[in-house]
C-alpha cells in the first residue's frame, strides 16, 4: 500500500510540473492560477522527498548522483549557450518571406521609413487582450527590420484611466511616442503605423500651400472634378495641407511647395514677384495647366514659366496609337518615363491624361531638366480647337510628338519645380486609377526632398498574414521543445539505472 502511495505521488507530481511549465508558457497572465501549481507540485515534492527520505538519502551518496549531478550542470550549461545565441537571435533578426505575394513583408516605403529610424521609439497599444497576438504579428515586423522599437500591451478593459487621459475614443489604438513627439493610429494596419512614425520622427511637418485663387476647382469639394480624394490621401501621407490665396498677398514662409493646381485665372505681377522670391528662397512649385479652349487666360504665369526654361503649350495631345478607348486620342496612356529620375524608378506602370496640353524646355538646361513622362511618336499637340472632329496632324500648325507630359527641374538653391500638362488625372473621377495618384505623391515626395519615401507600392498590407495565437504557440512550444526533449531524457535515465542494475 506504501508503495503504491508512493507511486501515486510521483506520478501527480510530474503531471503537476507539466501542467505549470504549460500554463506559464501559454496562459502568462493567470498569475495566480500559475503560482498556486507551481506551489502545489513544489510541495508534493517535499512530501516525496519526507517520503522516501531514507532512499533519497542513499542515493544522494551514491556514485551515480554524482553522475547524474554532471549531467544536469551540463544541460544547463548547454541551455545558457543555446539561450545566450536565441538573445543574440532575438536582438539581431534574419526574416525570410517565402510567400509567393510576399504576404509577411513590409512595403518597400515602411523599409525606407524604418532605415531613417535611429533612437528609441515607444509604441503603446491599447486593445483587448484576445487581440495581443494578432496584433503583436505586425508589431514584430517592425521589429524584425529595427530594433529601435519598444511595445507596450495595454488592456483597455482593464485600464479605463488611461484611455481617458490619453482621450482614447477607438479601440485598438496606437500611441507612438520619440521623445516629447506624439501621434496616434486609430487603425492598426501598416499604413496608419507607418504614418505615426513618420510623423514622430520627421523635424517639422512638410506643408503643401495649394493656391485656390486662381482655380474654381477646390481640394475640398467632393465632385467628381475636384479634388478631395487627393487632399486625403496627402494627409494619411502626413502631408499638412494648408489653402492660400496668393490674390490676397498671403505670406508663403510656412510653406515646402507652393501648389498652383488648374490654374485658369492669370496671376498679377506682385504674384509672380512673391512666387519668384519664394523659389529662389529654397521653395518648390508644384503646376498642373490644363488646354485653354475658349482662348489663353494666363499669358502671364506662362511667360513667367517660361522664364523658368519651361514652356507651357495651349494645345490638345493626341495620341491615336495610346489612348483611353473611346477618348479618339484625347485622353492619352502614357508608358514611356525618366527611369533614372527619383520619381520613376522601378516603374512599370501608365498614367493616362484626359485632355492634357504639352510641355517642352525652352533651350539646353542640362542635366538636371528631366522629362518626366513622354507620349509615343505617332502623337502631336492639335492647336486647332474649333474642328477637333476632323483632327489631324498639320505639319507647321502642330506640335510633333513624341510630346511632354511632364517636366522637372531643380535649381542651384535647392529649388525643385514640377509642371504637369494636365489636372484632371488626379480628379475624384479617377481614384480607382492607383497608379495615377501614386505618381502624384511620389512627385511631391520629390519636391519635399523626401526622395527616401518614394514608392509604388503604398504603405498596406495586401493580404492577411497567418495569425497564431499565444495558447496555440504555447502548445507547440510545450511539445516540441520540452515533452520530446524531456520524455527522452527520463527514457535515458531509466535505461541508464536499468544499465546499473545489471
């Protein structure tokens, strides 16, 4: 009956540790629940120990306690080298995405993000806790590609204080902070965290100044020819969007680039002299001129181009070989692009233009004037608007392509100045064209000198990575790394006492 007794308790007590290995690796916030079998299998083993006092007492004299002493110290000293290089591991992570989709992968404009990240950045989380461990799938991706990032789970079921102090009013919500610079993600999705850091780690917001004096179309009007979806879009890029009136004589110092978006009413002298003071200050100009079809309206602001290098034509382009079907030519595809320009690099893809005018330099301005985007050379700017029924090319009347649909230039100051042929490309009538507003961005990325942030591939995940939660890694930890190793090493030890014994 002793024995038996016996037997019962080593069998309970190996069942006791298992189960509180298992529950401190999957269930780590039942503190309680945790300590009270760590306790109870602690206990049961002095009860073995008072138990089976005599035997353990030979037995720890004996020659093969020795032996089996070497063995652990010599376990554990193999655990703290494998430790020692998991740390290692950990601080300094290798990734490989072998996913066809590259579905666990950061976009190529969060990698570039990330390599401008130097000191430390706290990344506080508030969410239920079933949601740690989905989330914690995203966070460790930005961990993977730096080591500057520290996250902090917070149970916002728990925590209703500081979801109050820090005027929380969605959950999950992302707090990033660098130093005294805060922003928030109210998504968590890459492109909400990514724009977060960015915004926490930029010296000042850049400011895009659009100029709505001299246009009827607004940034902040919904209809189809205006152009809201892009003023959003520039704001979930942290773009700060301010509107000005140059008519009104408004100062331009807080502004990166000056935007004249459609301009269609002609600019006054004091205009020009406060847009040609703010580029040789350093400032950019971003311009997008549309064809005039009831005659030019802007005499001057082409002249004042022009003496920038840059002449703006009043014509139509048509492109009977690329073209939008049904458009007759009007609306061109364009496929040919400055590849060695920042702007276009690594870019396979078109931007159409409906109704856009043509751009060419006005001399030799060397190297540093690029052409942007360039129609095919069946293509010709049609200057008569009256017939454009019976369009066709008319040597000495029109302009021969391949044509200029978009120019850049960059100053000795530092100036950058980007001129489109056309506006409309970028109209909420077109946003489910990606591409055509992406090239927008990326010239403005330019413009701004946030060269590093140019990108095709805007910051969102496309697919759902695989989501393993804490209990199911838990599992696969406990079996893989300690039942195996640890039913083979008391599979050793039996056939080690069995070996003594004969």
């Amino acid at each position: 009956m002793k024995a038996l007794f016996g037997n019962i308790l080593i069998i309970v007590n190996i069942i006791l540790y298992m189960v509180g290995v298992f529950l401190w690796i999957s269930i780590t916030d039942e503190i309680y629940l945790n300590l009270i079998v760590s306790i109870c299998a602690i206990v049961n083993t002095l009860i073995l120990l008072i138990f089976y006092r005599k035997k353990f007492k030979d037995y720890y004299t004996s020659s093969q306690f020795k032996y089996l002493c070497d063995a652990l110290i010599s376990c554990f000293l193999i655990c703290c080298i494998i430790g020692l290089v998991n740390y290692l591991a950990f601080k300094n992570p290798i990734e490989f995405d072998v996913t066809q989709r590259k579905v666990h992968s950061l976009s190529p404009q969060t990698l570039k993000v990330l390599e401008s990240v130097d000191d430390e950045i706290s990344i506080d989380i508030y969410a239920k806790r079933e949601n740690f461990q989905p989330i914690s799938t995203l966070m460790e991706l930005y961990r993977l590609k730096n080591s500057a990032f520290k996250f902090n789970y917070i149970d916002a079921e728990l925590n209703p204080d500081l979801i109050a102090k820090n005027r929380i009013t969605q959950i999950p919500t992302l707090i990033i902070k660098k130093g005294e610079k805060v922003a928030k993600a109210q998504r968590v999705r890459e492109l909400e965290l990514t724009s977060a850091i960015l915004k926490v780690i930029r010296e000042r917001e850049t400011t895009l100044c659009v100029d709505s004096s001299h246009t009827k179309f607004s940034w902040y009007n919904d209809g189809r020819d205006h152009f809201s979806a892009l003023r959003k879009l520039l704001e979930l890029e942290l773009f700060k969007i301010e509107d000005i009136k140059l008519v009104a004589g408004e100062s331009l110092k807080s502004c990166d680039t000056l935007v004249l978006w459609g301009t269609e009413i002609d600019l006054n002298k004091d205009e020009i002299a406060n847009i040609e003071a703010f580029r040789e200050g350093g400032g950019s100009l971003l311009v997008g001129i549309n064809p005039q079809f009831n005659g030019d309206t802007i005499s001057l602001f082409r002249d004042y181009l022009a003496e920038e290098g840059v002449n703006v034509h009043n014509i139509l382009s048509i492109s009977p070989d690329s073209t939008i079907d049904g458009s007759n030519g009007a609306a061109p595809i364009a496929k040919t692009f400055a590849k060695s320009h920042p702007i276009f690099q690594n870019y396979s893809g078109f931007v159409f233009f409906p109704l856009a005018t043509a751009i060419s330099f006005k001399g030799n301005l060397g190297l540093k004037a690029v052409e942007l985007i360039k129609s095919t050379n069946m293509s010709w700017g049609e200057s008569d608007f009256i017939n454009l029924d019976k369009k066709k090319f008319d040597k000495g009347k029109d302009l021969a392509g391949p044509l200029n649909f978009a120019v850049s230039r960059e100053f000795e100051n530092g100036s950058r100045i980007v001129i489109y042929s056309n506006t409309s490309f970028v109209s909420n009538a077109y946003t489910k064209f990606t591409s055509n507003f992406n090239v927008l961005v990326n010239t403005l990325n330019w413009l701004t000198k946030n060269d590093q942030l140019i990108t095709f591939d805007r910051i969102a995940l496309k697919d759902e990575p695989l989501f393993i939660s804490s209990p199911q890694l838990g599992v696969i930890f406990f079996f893989s790394v300690l039942v195996l190793p640890i039913t083979l090493i008391i599979i050793s030890i039996l056939l080690y006492r069995r070996k003594g014994k004969l």
